[in-house]
C-alpha cells in the first residue's frame, strides 16, 4: 500500500479496456492524423464554397464556427461513447465513415450549388460537421484505450492533447502552403478520403475485425466519379480562385475571366482598345481626360485580373510602364497561356499582395495608381483604409491620380466609407457612377453595382472626364463637392483598427461585376 493515499501503488482504472493492437506510436499516430484531417477539411471547404457564398468573412467565420462545433461535438460525444462501448470498435467506422463523407463532398456540394442552392448552407454544414465530429472523436476513444493506469493519466491525457494539436497544426500548414497550391480542392478531399478509409482498413485488420472497408471503398470511388460528372465551374483551380476563361460567342477574340463564378475581366486578346465592361471604360475616360493623348505614364496596378487597363494603356500610350501587384500567381499563368499577355506590351507582374506591393514603390513615382483588386466582389479590407491611402499618396507624384473600381449595393455603406475615407486622405474626390445610385437623381432607387472613385491633389477636369464618359456611352454622371458630401453623409472613416468592409457592403448579384 502507498504510506500517504492508501492506495494500491499501480492501480489499473477502474473499466479501462486493454489496449491490444494499438500502442503508443500507434495511439500517437492516430491522434495526429485524425486532427490534421480535421483542419485539412475546414480549410479546404472554404476554397470549394467560395464560387457560391463569396470569400468573405461571414463565409470564413460560418465554416470555422460549424468547425470548431464539430470538434466540440465530436469530442464530447467520443468520450462520453468510449465510456460505454469499446473504443476498438469504433475507431475504425469513425475514420472509415469520415473519409467516404469527404470523398463525397465536392461532387454533393457542387451538385446541390447547381440544382438546389437553398440548401446549400445545410448541406455544407453536415459536410463539414460529419467529418469533423467523428474525426475528433479518435482522440477520447484513442485516449481511453491508452488510460490503462490511474498513475499515467495526465500523462497520457497531456501527450496525446499535445499530438492532436502539432497535428492540427500540420494539416493547416500543408494545406494552405502546399496542398491548395499544387492540387485542386476536389483531388484533395479525393485523396484525403481514400487516406482515412485506408487507415480504417489497416487500423480493422490490425483489431482483427471485419470492417465495412469494401462498402466504403465504393462509395469514395463513387465521390470520384460523381465529382468528375458534377456541375463545376473551374478549368482551372488556383491558389485563391476557381477560374474560367470563356470565350465570347460573339467577338472571335473576346475573352472573359471568371473568377469563383464572377465576370473578373474582359479581354480583346487582339484589340486591347475594346473595352466592354462599363467600369472599365469609365476609369479610361477618367485617364484620357487627365493626361495628355499619347502620352506614357508610370502606372502601378492594385490587381490584376485579366489586365484588361495595362494593355488598353500600352496600346493607347506607347512607352507606359505598367507594374502590376496580383496576388495570385494562377490568374498570372492565366495571362500569360490564355490571354496572350506578351513581354513586349511593357507589363510586370508580381505574385504579391497589393499592400505590400504598394510599400516597394519609391515615393513619387507614379503618374498613376489603379485600385482593382477584389476577394469576389469585396475590395481586401487592408486596401480601402486611410493608411492605405495615404501610402497611395505617398506613391503618386504631385499630379497623379488614384483611380479605384469598387462594387456595393442597396444602401451603399461600403461605398460612402470608402469615400468619406478617400476625401480624408486627398484633397479632390469624385465618385462616378448611375445618376441614382450616386445621389443625382433623388426620383431613382439605388440599385448599385459598379462604382469608380477618383482622388488626387490636383483639379481634375471633370467636364472633360463627363465629355469621355458619354462619348463611351457609360450613361455615367460624376458628383463631387457639396453633392458628394451630402451623399457621403456620417459613413464612418475606414482604418487599419475599423475597416468592417464585408458587414458595410450589401447583398449582391454575382452574375458580373
């Protein structure tokens, strides 16, 4: 007996079941993986929601929330079952069953976006919370197995707490630093299916059970077909979009850009001066009026898209030098193979976050800066604030001009910030847009949509940019001034420590841009 607690001095806990076939690499091993699974899904589910709900904070905070639920489930409900059942008979279906769910995933969710979208929402939500749950119950079931002393419980409680979570870690990293760079999210659920059906199998035939391996085999070949068959709309699938390149019907060499189910861009692979979006030819009209015809500018472009603006200027401007910060190195790739992006045009592109960009740039360097990045139809909130704009100005010479592509609807909060923002930081701002959405017509509802907003320190000749946009038959209007003031109203400023952008902006249409 112990001479303080009385106690035998190697007790065996109380309905502990003997942890045949699985040892402590093998506990270690199982803990690991099923938590980088877990992440692995999460991660992933983001990029294959994305071309229908929009990259957004709401999509990103609903698929973490429905995540973290799924953790708290699955481990509250393991232990509870481990206590009850022999955690060696369910290892095996909790990884098996998980893996044939997310096998099938991107062929039921893309099937579902297609033919019924108003379920969408609850059929990601079990495609992330199944999974999820029964994966995070291998850690207590795991753990269970393992308690085989009262003596060893923090210890084995401590080390396998600290397994799961390196192997959380693991999942998050390589999916976001390797996987989601070289595979497409629909191969990596594929993958990660058959992985954990094989483990089942493996993990069944160590216990020396008969499993449903062959049923579950099925069904994950099954995932693969009907992901092959399912509606999706990528040709290609980069590091941040599901993108397409369609080609126009009616324009031999039109070709538009899709990015997550969004017209992102147009492009005349050979006429470069037909520009077919209205926003498009707005922002040229404000560039042809506030520099002379034919002359080159220093050009820095926050997103790229299509590069529909640079090649317009190089062929337009002989001489311009157009630097280009996109962020994602795919749609580059795009240019380039697709698009007919040549080296000749006087174009670079850099693989970088526009921010980022903006901080290499030499102070006065630029005639020109063109803000038209975008996460879907939302603006990256780290490039509408007042310290974004003022390293904007900071970049521009004396005469240059900020020149942004933005889209809100209904009350346009989005928008009024952004302007009250723009206002803060230069001394002349205009906003170019549909009579009603802009406060010119007080008789029209605001529908929303596109908007371009001019900043610089210099008068701008607005009627010489109004005479271009009615000569491109925009059916725009410019208001500046007083009328701007009025329709900007008390919409808060946008900083670094308060720039709410998606909660600003209103619902949409996700048809174009």
């Amino acid at each position: 007996m112990s001479p303080v607690t009385g106690l035998p001095s190697s007790p065996v806990a109380e309905g502990a079941p003997r942890n045949h076939g699985l040892g402590p690499r093998g506990a270690a091993a199982l803990v690991f993986g099923s938590s980088a699974a877990v992440l692995v899904v999460e991660i992933v589910a983001l990029r294959l929601l994305a071309p229908y709900l929009g990259l957004t904070l709401e999509t990103s905070t609903m698929v973490i929330g429905i995540a973290l639920t799924a953790i708290a489930l699955g481990s509250w409900l393991g232990g509870r079952i481990a206590d009850q059942v022999d955690p060696r008979r369910l290892l095996g279906p909790s990884l098996g069953v998980s893996g044939a769910v997310v096998a099938l995933t991107p062929a039921v969710l893309r099937s579902t976006a297609e033919w019924a979208p108003a379920v969408l929402l609850l059929i990601a939500s079990l495609t992330i919370l199944v999974p999820g749950a029964l994966l995070s119950a291998v850690t207590p079931m795991v753990t269970k197995l393992r308690l085989t002393s009262l003596a060893e419980t923090g210890t084995v409680v401590g080390r396998l707490s600290g397994v799961g979570t390196v192997g959380a870690i693991f999942g998050t990293v390589l999916t976001g630093f390797v996987l989601v760079s070289r595979l497409p999210v629909s191969g990596i659920l594929i993958g990660l299916g058959t992985l954990l059906v094989v483990g089942s199998a493996l993990l069944e035939w160590r216990m020396r059970r008969w499993s449903g391996t062959p049923a579950l085999t099925l069904v994950v070949v099954a995932g693969g077909l009907g992901t092959m068959a399912a509606p999706g709309g990528c040709d290609i699938e980069t590091r941040y979009h599901c993108a397409r390149v369609v080609a126009d019907p009616d324009r031999d060499s039109g070709r538009t850009l899709v990015l997550d189910g969004v017209r992102h861009s147009y492009v005349d692979i050979d006429d470069p001066t037909f520009l077919k979006f209205t926003y498009v030819r707005a922002i040229a009209s404000v560039v042809d009026a506030a520099f002379p015809e034919g002359e080159p500018l220093a050009a820095h472009h926050l997103g790229g898209g299509g590069l529909t603006l640079p090649r317009y200027l190089a062929a337009t401007r002989p001489g311009t030098r157009s630097l280009v910060s996109e962020i994602d190195s795919g749609v580059v790739r795009i240019d380039r193979d697709q698009l007919g992006l040549r080296p000749e045009h006087g174009i670079e592109v850099r693989a970088e976050d526009g921010r980022l960009g903006l901080r290499r740039l030499d102070t006065d360097s630029r005639d020109l800066v063109v803000g038209d990045a975008f996460g879907g139809v939302s603006v990256p909130w780290h490039l509408t604030t007042v310290e974004a704009m003022t390293d904007v100005r900071r970049v521009l010479d004396e005469d240059g001009l900020y020149v942004a592509n933005l889209i809100d609807h209904g009350d346009l909060a989005f928008a009024r910030a952004e302007a009250a923002t723009l206002s803060e930081t230069f001394e002349h701002v205009a906003l170019l847009g549909e009579p009603g959405d802009i406060g010119l017509d007080p008789s029209a509802t605001p529908e929303g949509g596109n908007l371009v907003m001019v900043a610089s320190d210099r008068t701008i000749d607005l009627r010489a940019v109004q005479e271009a946009l009615d000569a491109r038959k925009t059916g725009w209007r410019i208001s500046t001034g007083d009328g701007l003031t009025a329709w900007i109203g008390n919409a808060p400023l946008l900083t670094d420590d308060y720039a709410p952008v998606d909660q600003l902006l209103q619902p949409y249409s996700r048809s174009s841009r």
